[in-house]
C-alpha cells in the first residue's frame, strides 16, 4: 500500500497515521474515542444473532409462526451477505464516514421495527432490514480502521475487534436470556439503540475522513446480479437437506440461477464503468490467497461453534447453558491470540508465520475433536477446543490485515468487505456440508440400532436435549450418544480435511514487512503501484 494511508486522512483535524508515527505509536484522544465507537457497532453486528438465539422459544411462543421460525434468522443473514460488498464499494465512492453512520441508522430502525414486530411475517421483514445495515457495519468497521491506522499499527486494532468478535460470542447467549427472563424478549432488539445511538454520536463528532466524489454512477446491473447470486447460495445452503433434499427441484433451480447470475457478475466486472467489487483486486496474489483462507475459517469457526454444542448436551450432558460456557475454552484462546498475533504485527511488521502456524493449530484441533467419544471428559474436549481456538486466532484478523494491505487504497472499502464476504460465505457452507455430513451419519448409526426407541430417535435426529436423552431408556439413550459423537467424528474430520487448504495457501502468501507509515515507495504489498484517492477534505 502506498503512503496514501497518511494521505487518507489528509485535512482531518486529528491527522491520526502522521500522529500515530510522531509519539510512537499513542492515537490521539479523538482516534481512541472512534476506536471506541467502532468496537460497539461491530458488538451490535456479532452480538445480534447470539442474543435472538436464545429468545427465540419465547418469541415463538407469543408471535406464533413456528414454521417460519428459520426464516428469522435467514433473512438477516441474507441481507448481511448480499449487502456486504455493496457497502464496501459506496465506502470507496461516496465516502467511509457518511456510508457507515448510515448503515447504524439502517441498523437501529431495523432494531426498533423487530422489537414492534407484532407477528412472525413482520419479525421476518424487519430482521431483513435490519441484516442490510448489518452489513456496512462490519465493512464499515474494518475499512474505517484501514483509512486512520498505518498498516504497521493495524494488526494492533484488528486483533482487538477480534476479541470483540470472542466476547461476542461468549457473552451473547448469557445477555440474552437474562435480557428475556427480565425485561421481555423485545428488548433483545432494543438494547441495541442506546449503544448505536452513543457509536452513532461519536463517529458524527470525532470521525473527520476525506469526503470522495465519485467519477461514475452506482453499477446497479452488477449489484442486482451479485444480490441474486449471493441470495442463490445461501438458500441452498440454508435450505438443503433440511427443508429441501439436496436432489430436489427446488435446490437445482437455486443452484441454476446461482450459477448463471454469479457468471453473469463476474462478466459484467469486466466491462462496467464502476464495478461494484473490481477484479483486478484478485491479480494479488495475497489479495486471492486471504479471501481463500477467510472462506475455510468461516467454514471451521461456525461449523464447530453448531456441532460441538450439540456434542456437548447429547454426549457429556451438559445443559443449553452450560454448553455455550464450555465453549469458553476455544473462544478464550482465540481472544487471547488474536490479540498477541496483533502486537506482534505490530511491534515486528511481519506476519507470515501467523497463518501458517494458525492454519497448521486448526488442523490438529479438528483432528483432536474428531477423536472425541462418548467417553471424553470435559477437560480433554476443553483442550481439544483451546488448541483449535488458539489456530483460528492467529488467522481471524491477520486475513483482513493482508487482504487491505493488497490493494491500493481507493479499493480499501471493496477489499474490507469481500474478505467479510467470503467469510460469510464459508459459514454458510460449512454449516451446511457439516451438518448434512453430521446428521446422515447420526441417522446411519440410529437406523442400524434395533429398536423402536431408537426408529423414533432417528426421525428426531440431533434434536434432544441433556433433559430428554435423561428420560430416555439406558439402551436407546447410549446408542443416540454414540450416534452423536459418531455425527461429530465425520463432520470434524472434514473440517480437517479443509483446512489443509488454508494450509497451503498460507505457504504461498508473500510476506513483505509492514512499514509504520505504510510499504515504501507507493507500492501494495504485490509490488504495485498504489493510486490515490480522489478526495475533498471536509
């Protein structure tokens, strides 16, 4: 990345990359306070999902629409995943602060339409909105950071919305429940206004960024094309196998038009006058190799974050609750080393070992948790955990990091949101191949077994809790928990078998030292010419 990370922030009040280089790498007080702002909207987007999670049986119970139950959370998925790469692009356009406080106001009206919501068809709409400024909060987040730290710093900060990310993940299920048993479930989405509404504060009064003008109009043909196709895979991914058989009609058709809609994207690119996620970007060799690599964690983190809960109440017995805690081992690594990982970023300005040795951690903490049985004790499986949340530490943001620092700096924003992209992406399909694999196996196993207990056990799949298997006859209940832990030996397996390839793309990323103020001479980390940003101080 050329010296336009300084340049970025020309005729800012604050001027935080040259403040950051004079004091030896201290921010500014008004930096600090928009580091803060950041760290609460990317709290609002992770922690969302986590909270709705557990309020959602007493949703249900009063709003009805339990068959519509999935669709709650699918369509905030979909209009975050759709969305994404658009935020990123009108970022580049138009400009990064006036694009992300509108996504927070999107947010927050989203929030406060759900918390209305008077019948599951509204819940489901105003999730949909509410997923749409989702999206320019993450992209927003990451490509903000790329515009006020020096590449050397930001290893620093991205490791810190890393933790973010972890606490998020630990905390949302417990905030949650004691939100809905004290205060009613619509204050799961209403608790989210006061803190957008302080982040909202602080980035309008703090944040002075350039204002851009833009040379040519939205690409509105790419960005309906992108829609369709994003939409595509995550409907099939979301959908097959549970609503829908793989084989079915209705699946193919998705798949079709997935397909020719993102072909039809990819050769629109090439031809638009302002392309909404320009391809040269993946001429980067690092550029390529980051997207490739944030697709598999995205594929491991949220498949293991499903299943080993799962293994969890069925095989070892614990409670829903007690679950999401024991889950504290790999989320806590994870915190602990995106953090290091970031400092010594920083302190060093070198960053290869971190994906390989990180990539290297998450294949033998996949194949330690595929060993796992009906007999595993609760610390060997806490272990297991540790070691394939100390692997995904060191790659969660050291992705990000590599990914902006490919890419000239007009392409910040598009560069911030496609390796969000694909990190949701690979969620979506790992949640899927996973599951699929898991609950086949599950189903294998209980078919094999004899019994009528065991034919019902089977229909249910992996659907009983620590309560229900406790009920259950000695015979039928041992057999579902080897069932269990079987489903999880093949889906953990698999995720091993993946992240081999994050391996090998984590070997070929060319390491070039970040400097505070940005690489020497105008070049990206690939050797090329970096361009500037039209910009109009504001």
């Amino acid at each position: 990345m050329a010296d336009t990370a300084d340049a970025s922030a020309a005729g800012a009040a604050d001027t935080p990359a040259a403040e950051a280089g004079k004091d030896g790498g201290k921010q500014p007080r008004s930096v600090r306070v928009v580091l803060l702002a950041l760290m609460i909207a990317m709290m609002l987007a992770m922690l969302d999902n986590m909270i709705i999670g557990t309020a959602m049986p007493t949703i249900v119970g009063e709003l009805g629409g339990l068959e519509h139950l999935a669709w709650v959370v699918t369509a905030y998925t979909l209009a975050t995943a759709a969305s994404t790469p658009v935020w990123g692009k009108l970022g580049d356009m138009y400009g990064r602060k006036a694009t992300f406080m509108t996504s927070i106001v999107i947010f927050l009206i989203g929030s406060a339409l759900s918390g209305m919501a008077q019948n599951m068809g509204e819940l489901i709409g105003f999730r949909a909105v509410q997923g749409l400024g989702a999206g320019g909060l993450m992209v927003g987040v990451m490509a903000i950071i790329g515009d006020l730290i020096p590449p050397r710093e930001r290893g620093r900060y991205q490791g810190m919305m890393a933790a973010v990310m972890a606490l998020a993940m630990i905390g949302g299920p417990l905030v949650g429940g004691t939100i809905t048993d004290n205060w009613g479930w619509r204050w799961a989405f209403y608790i989210n206004l006061p803190l957008g509404a302080v982040a909202l504060a602080a980035v309008g009064a703090v944040l002075h960024l350039p204002k851009k003008r833009a040379q040519a109009g939205i690409d509105y043909l790419g960005v309906a094309l992108l829609t369709v196709g994003i939409t595509a895979v995550v409907l099939v991914t979301t959908w097959g196998g549970t609503e829908y058989a793989w084989s079915s009609a209705r699946i193919m058709e998705l798949i079709g038009l997935g397909v020719a809609s993102l072909v039809g994207f990819v050769f629109w690119q090439t031809r638009a006058a302002e392309p909404v996620l320009p391809l040269h970007i993946f001429r980067s060799r690092n550029f390529a190799l980051m997207s490739v690599i944030g697709f598999i964690v995205g594929f491991v983190m949220f498949g293991a974050t499903l299943f080993l809960p799962l293994y969890q109440q069925a095989v070892q017995g614990a409670s829903a609750t007690n679950s999401g805690l024991l889950l504290l081992p790999m989320l806590g690594a994870m915190l602990v080393t995106s953090m290091v990982a970031g400092r010594v970023t920083t302190n060093t300005g070198r960053y290869k070992v971190f994906p390989v040795v990180g990539s290297a951690l998450m294949i033998a903490g996949l194949y330690l948790l595929s060993t796992m049985d009906t007999g595993t004790s609760r610390l060997t499986s806490g272990v297991f955990m540790a070691v394939l949340g100390l692997g995904m530490g060191c790659l969660m943001q050291i992705t990000m990091l590599v990914a902006q620092n490919s890419v000239e700096m007009k392409d910040m924003g598009v560069a911030s949101s496609s390796t969000t992209l694909f990190r949701t992406l690979g969620a979506s399909f790992g949640v899927a191949i996973m599951g699929a694999l898991f609950n086949s196996r599950v189903q294998d196993v209980m078919a094999a077994t004899p019994g009528t207990a065991a034919s019902r056990l089977t229909e249910q799949s992996a659907q009983l809790d620590a309560e229900s298997l406790a009920k259950l006859p000695a015979a039928a209940r041992e057999a579902y928990q080897y069932a269990v832990s079987s489903g999880t030996h093949s889906a953990f397996l698999l995720g091993a078998v993946i992240a081999v390839i994050a391996l090998a793309a984590a070997v070929l990323v060319k390491e070039v030292p970040l400097k505070g103020e940005g690489p020497e001479k105008g070049k990206t980390d690939d050797g090329a010419p970096a361009a500037a940003a039209v910009t109009e101080p504001v």
